[in-house]
C-alpha cells in the first residue's frame, strides 16, 4: 500500500513538472522562435523572472543617475522614465519582444495597429492584462480590474457623472478648492515680493479636495483618512506590479501582505462610512458616489441595475486614486513647464485677462475660450504623459498587420516614446510647443493620453476641466518661475512625477 501511495505522488510529482517545464520553458522558447522568423527580436527569455531583473536594475540607475537643473531642463525624458524599453528599442527597434515572468511582451509602436487593438478591445481578442491579486488592492474590482458585462454595468453608471454638462455644474466647486489653496499660498506669502512652495504636494492636495467635493459630495478632510490609506497603498502597488507574482504568495503572511490587507480593510471600512453619511443626507444626484448608489435602468432591456455596496466601494477606491493622482501631476508639469517657459505663461495670462475682466470669476461659459491654456495643457500631457504605457492580451491567435500574435501575448504600446517621436512630432519633439496643436489634426493613436477606444479614460472630462480652471486661476493670480532648488528628475511612480518634487517661485500679480 505504501509503495502504490509513494509511485501516486511520484506520477503526480512528474507530472507538474512536466507542466511546469513546458510552461516556463518550451511555451515561451517557441514563441521567442516564432516572433524571430518574423524578424522579431529582444533581450533573451530567462526562465520564470524574464526580464523582470533587468527592468529594475535599468529604473534604478536611470533614477541615480540622469536629472538636471532648473537652468538646463531637457524634456527627453524616455532615458529616464521607462529606460528599459529606451535601451532596448534602440538595439532591437521599435517593435521588440521582452519578458515579464513568462509572459511575452510585445512592444509596438505604429499608431494604424495600436488604434486597430484599442479601438476593438473588450471583442474577446484583445482584453486588459489583470494585476497580479497583491496589486489589485488598491483599485479593487473597479473599472480598471473589469471585464465584460460586469464592467459594462458598472461603465454605463460611471458615464452618467462624467458627461460634460455634468462636469460644467461641478465648475464652482472646483473655482471654490482652488481660490482655498490661492489664499493659503497669501498666507505663505505674507509681506513679502516672492516665495517658495513644492507645488506637488499642494497640487495633490487641492485635487484631492476637488475629486472629493464633485465625486463624492465631501470634502478633502472628510476623506483624508481615505487618501492617506490608497497612498499607503501605492507604495506597496509599486512594489508588487515590478516582480513576477508567485501563485498563492499573497496568502503568506508576510509583512507586506498583512500590511497590504491591512490597508483595504481600514480603506473600505471608511469608504462605508461615507457611504452610510451619503444615504443618511439629501441624496445629491450631481456626484458620482449618489450615481452609484442609484438604480440605472438598462434602455435596452428596461431592465433595473443597481450595483452592490461592495461594488460602490470597489469603484470609490478607484476613482479616490485616479482622481486626484493624474490631475495633481499634470497640473505639477504644467506648472514647471510654464516656470521653464515664460513667454507662454505670458500668453496664457493675456488670454486669461481678455475673458475674465476685472474681478469676474471664471466660470462654465469659459472654457472653450480658454484656447491657449489648452494647447498649453495638450503640450504638457504630450511631453509628460501621466500613464507611459498602455496594455493590452490576446486571448487567441491574430494577424495585427503582417505580424502573427500568438494568444498569450501581451501587448505594449509606448506612450511616452509615440508622444516624443520624432517620426510622428517632428524634430523638435522634446521641446516646448503648445502651438504644435494648432495644426491639422493628427493620427489618433500619436497622441492619446487618455487611451482610446471603450476603455477610454471615464474621467477625461473632469481632468481636463479641472486643470483648465486650476491653470488658468493661478496664472491670473502670480507669475512664477523654477526655483534655483528644482532638479528636474521626472519618475515613473504609477504615473509621471518629479522625483524631488516640484519647488517653484511666485510673485503676486
């Protein structure tokens, strides 16, 4: 009985190994070959870890080693933020494979297939990579961890609160969390002709409050708990997104795990707070935490949807983080970019007198004049796009132009490189051009900070708006430039951020 016990568990020994083997070593050594009869090459497959050990090494000494000075900024900014593919492209060319774990990466850079996976994505062939279940924490299962039907639900409720006319009734919350951080900067001021602040730190502040106010109906204090906790939990995000996930590892209890459990918990339990308040008050249909909490009746079937209080929470996470995060670090590059570029800040400021006389208070009705200030705004998400990439999978075999993609393959499409092209911007690609987008409209797929597609950005509307009104009521109130203290040190942190912070000096108007 014995002897038959131990030849069981042999077999069965054998077995996952074989499997093991033929998925971390024959799978991805014939894919290598396939892609390379194609003309397709890349760094070499290393069995379970890839490339994910060069990939680390490469941001490490990106980050150590290359930034420079208020008085010499470069905004080639590749070399730095996603240095890997900056090196590799250049010894491959643009469309190269690489690995992460044994998951083939594809990196392609023409707009005609990136437009074509995009524009086609959630058709059962090109679908979003998962996180690994240790990332996932931070954003739940919200919009950004969906996938079919269920994310169409929770898709078609979120579209209700981000339509313009919408966003335009959310205008004087966003004026009211701008002029708050403009009199506290007063206050920094003083007496004085000039002063200093590191305008990330109060740009994600402001935007926290703003998201807050439109979204949620609240305020930045009474979701400062909230904030503080999905910032904790981006640290650990980081961490888990770079290295390869070993199945079952996020039920060890190490100290980042607990950690990590630890952090949605307290995360959730105050988001059911604020959900417990909003239903206790007056139900504000001009937020999106009311949105989500009201039933939305399908036109196609008639028939009644409502999400679950999980799945409202799941959705609070996401939109806590994204919201506040990609508009603080756009309006930080903004700001810098202006600092570094006086004459169009001087631009932007006559164009805002010419609307805003005397003491008239921006409004709705603005914006569309504000033709400077967006050009400005299109420029900064160009040259420091707040996501460097955009990732898709193919769930099956496909032709994408004259390439053969094996399912299982992973899709990268670059966007920090496509927006600083030379090919698709012109030689002066890594310069300072907001008139650039005076010109005839270009490619769809050269210029998307927002993606494209039906997973574009559900809060594109709100961003814009939002770094429209905070650029253009700063630039009334202060001229400004770098500080001699600013290093210019862009860093991939989940989106673009200044490694060292963004110190800027200001003058009152």
């Amino acid at each position: 009985m014995f002897l038959l016990l131990l030849q069981i568990l042999i077999s069965l020994l054998l077995i996952y190994l074989l499997k093991l083997t033929y998925s971390l070593l024959w799978v991805p050594l014939k894919i290598q070959a396939l892609f390379k009869k194609q003309g397709i090459s890349g760094p070499k497959y290393r069995p379970i870890v890839g490339n994910s050990a060069d990939i680390r090494r490469m941001y490490a000494e990106a980050q150590s080693q290359s930034k420079s000075t208020s008085s010499s900024i470069s905004h080639d900014v590749v070399h730095r933020v996603i240095p890997y593919l900056y090196y590799w492209s250049r010894m491959y060319g643009k469309t190269f494979l690489f690995w992460f774990g044994s998951k083939p990466r594809l990196v392609i850079s023409n707009p005609d297939v990136i437009k074509e996976v995009l524009m086609k994505t959630g058709n059962g062939v090109f679908e979003r990579i998962p996180h690994n279940p240790q990332a996932k924490l931070l954003f739940g299962e919200g919009l950004l961890e969906l996938d079919g039907e269920k994310w169409a639900l929770h898709r078609r409720i979120a579209n209700q609160a981000f339509i313009m006319e919408r966003v335009k009734g959310w205008v004087p919350e966003i004026l009211e969390s701008t002029m708050k951080m403009v009199r506290k900067w007063e206050e920094i001021r003083g007496e004085r002709d000039e002063f200093e602040v590191e305008v990330n730190k109060q740009l994600h502040e402001l935007s926290a409050d703003i998201i807050s106010r439109t979204a949620f109906g609240s305020s930045f204090e009474e979701g400062k708990r909230i904030f503080s906790l999905q910032e904790q939990q981006t640290v650990l995000f980081s961490q888990a997104v770079r290295n390869v996930y070993i199945p079952g590892f996020r039920f060890l209890p190490t100290k980042k795990n607990i950690q990590r459990r630890n952090l949605d918990n307290e995360t959730r339990e105050s988001i059911r707070t604020l959900i417990k308040n909003n239903s206790s008050t007056s139900q504000n249909s001009r937020n999106l935490l009311s949105l989500l909490m009201t039933p939305y009746k399908n036109n196609q079937n008639g028939n009644e949807e409502k999400l679950t209080e999980e799945e409202i929470i799941d959705e609070c996470k996401t939109f806590y983080f994204a919201g506040k995060e990609t508009t603080a670090n756009l309006l930080t590059w903004a700001l810098v970019l202006l600092a570094a570029h006086q004459e169009w800040q001087d631009k932007a400021r006559q164009e805002v007198f010419q609307i805003c006389v005397r003491d008239e208070l921006l409004g709705a009705e603005h914006l569309n004049n504000l033709k400077i200030v967006n050009l400005i705004i299109n420029e900064a998400l160009r040259l420091y796009t707040p996501a460097v990439s955009v990732t898709r999978q193919v769930t099956k075999d496909v032709k994408l132009g004259k390439l053969d993609i094996p399912a299982g393959t992973q899709l990268y499409f670059p966007l920090t490189a496509i927006h600083h092209d030379t090919e698709i911007w012109g030689e002066d690609a890594n310069e300072f051009n907001p008139s650039r987008f005076n010109e005839l409209k270009r490619h769809l797929a050269s210029f998307f900070p927002f993606s494209i597609g039906p997973r574009i950005c559900v809060g594109q509307n709100l961003a814009l708006v939002e770094a429209k009104i905070v650029l253009a009521t700063i630039i009334r109130h202060f001229s400004f430039e770098l500080s001699p203290t600013y290093v210019h040190a862009p860093i991939l942190f989940i989106t673009m951020m200044p490694q060292y912070g963004a110190q800027i000096i200001f003058r009152r108007i």
